[in-house]
C-alpha cells in the first residue's frame, strides 16, 4: 500500500476512521487533485490529519485514514460533518468522484506497551493525547503593514460604516442579510480605514467581492496590496482556490496573479453564490487564482512596485 497524500506517516494516539472506496482510471486523478485542496482545508483548524493510501494489489482502491487527537476532536468533527454548509458541500463534491458506496469504520488505538507491562484487566484502553493545535487563525488575526505603511487586519464591527461609505463610493453592491456571510479585510492609515476586501467562503474555495480604495489614496498600490494581504492569509488558513468577477478591472486582476476563468465550469457550490445566481454580473469576467502555486518572477515584481 502507497501514501497519496505525501507525508510522512506517524501512529496515531486517538480515535481513528478509515474510509474505503474505489475510484475508476477516469476519475482518479480528478479526485487526487480535489483531495489535495481538500486535505488542507478539513485540516486547517487542528485536531485531525488525513492520509490517502492505495493499494497496491487492487489499484484504484482507497483507503482514507483520518486520525484525531483525542476524542474531543473526533466529537467536534461529527458536529462539523452533520451540521456545517460548507463542509457538506465539500463532502458532496468528494462523493461525487468516486463510483462505488463508502465504508466507514470506527478504530482505537491498542496501548500494547500498558497490556504487556502487566498493567490494566486485559482489556484494551484508549490511550489520549492532547496538544495545542496549530492553527491558521493566529497568523489571520494577527496585524501587519506593508510598504505604504498600511496596517492590515480583519475588520472589527466598528468598522462596517467605514466600509459601507467605502463601497457607496465605489458604486459597490453593500452585502446585506440576503448574501452569504461575507468577511472583510480592512487597510488601515493611522486609524482611518482607507481600504478593504470581502470574501464568501465555499469549503476550499473563496469568492472574493468588495474591494474598495478611498478615492485620495488611489493609484498608489493600496488595492493591489490588500489584494494579496488577503489572499497570503487565506492561503495560511488552508484555502485553496480564489475566483472573482469583474466588469473592467481583468488587468488588475492579472497582475495578482488571477487568470480568466469560464464561469460556467464553476463548482455546484459556488452556483448559489448572489453575485452569480442573482444574474446581476452576466457580463462580468469571471477569473480564477490556484493558492498553491507559487507567483512567477514576473508577478514578484508587480507587487514590488
């Protein structure tokens, strides 16, 4: 049997599910690129890692190991699973890849060292460790400047006047209860809020939307940089795809390393997003960007300048 994920294996010391499945010669490599977008995102907030092996002896038969810390991080998942949108979505899309029915069991770990220490009935005990998780979120609530001297950070409720003047401004639609929950980076200039970007979140996928400059500091790079504040802290928080729609700013868009993408290939998921079903952007652009992938030389010096 062979890892596909490509780490390196450790036993696990908490509860454990194996998922086996088969996928045929026509989908196994679509599924290998979705499971290496997906892995990160379900990993991204600790207490669980994923492996993905095949056997050997029977190609395209998969067997999925997801090890938990202890089994409060087993219960927290369940709950994920069952009462999340978003993971339930991911969780279709991964159905949707493989073309037979999923078994799922449920092991434990057999803490051999105790049994053959003379320790214990004979029966087997579930040996729990615990660790602090590191996650993503410290490096995405964390504050940072740029070049300009702008401080970055997510945006606090104090701040949603700000925004809403900053997208009237820009003759920018005001999300309101109607969308999908959208989160905002603000740039902020002494204390003022000059800038900020919004995005709706699609499992692995985000759509991001509100970009906004204050009209005196245009022209100087502030969108480009929050452009890519934002995008370098969703990479960290294990996302990995970014779409946007544009009407006249495609060349902006390139020069963050986005590339024009044909909308209607995009995921089930993404479909409901308001911006698309409402129909209001049918003659918008819509462009795409892989997180995964490192800039080019030439995108590096873009942001430099």
């Amino acid at each position: 049997m062979k890892n596909t994920h490509g780490t390196k294996s450790t036993l696990p010391t908490g509860p454990l599910v194996c998922l086996v499945y088969r996928v045929d010669d026509l989908h196994r490599l679509k599924l290998f690129e979705f499971l290496s977008k997906a892995i990160p995102y379900y990993e991204r907030d600790g207490g669980l890692s994923i492996g993905i092996f095949e056997s050997l002896d029977e190609p395209g038969l998969l067997f999925e190991l997801v090890a938990y810390t202890d089994n409060v991080s087993f219960a927290a998942d369940q709950l994920k699973v069952e009462n999340d949108p978003e993971m339930k979505a991911v969780l279709k899309e991964w159905h949707a890849h493989f073309d037979s029915d999923l078994e799922v069991s449920r092991l434990a770990p057999v803490n051999l060292r105790q049994l053959s220490a003379g320790q214990g009935d004979g029966g087997t005990e579930l040996s729990v460790q615990t660790k602090a998780s590191d996650t993503a979120h410290a490096d995405w609530d964390s504050l940072s400047k740029d070049s300009h001297g702008l401080t970055f950070a997510p945006a606090l409720f104090a701040d949603y006047p700000s925004i809403k003047e900053l997208l009237t401004q820009a003759e920018l639609p005001v999300p309101d209860t109607s969308d999908k929950p959208v989160q905002f980076l603000v740039a902020r200039k002494e204390r003022a809020v000059i800038a900020c970007i919004g995005w709706e979140s699609y499992g692995f996928r985000v759509l991001l939307r509100s970009l906004a400059v204050e009209g005196t500091c245009r022209g100087q790079g502030i969108g480009l940089s929050i452009v890519n504040e934002a995008l370098s802290r969703l990479k960290k928080q294990g996302y990995a795809e970014a779409y946007l729609l544009t009407v006249d700013a495609t060349g902006f868009a390139s020069s963050a390393g986005f590339s024009e993408f044909n909308s209607g290939q995009l995921p089930e998921s993404m479909q409901t997003a308001g911006q698309i079903a409402s129909g209001c952007c049918k003659q918008a652009t819509c462009m795409f960007k892989d997180l995964r992938l490192k800039p080019t030389f030439c995108q590096q010096l873009k942001t430099l300048k």
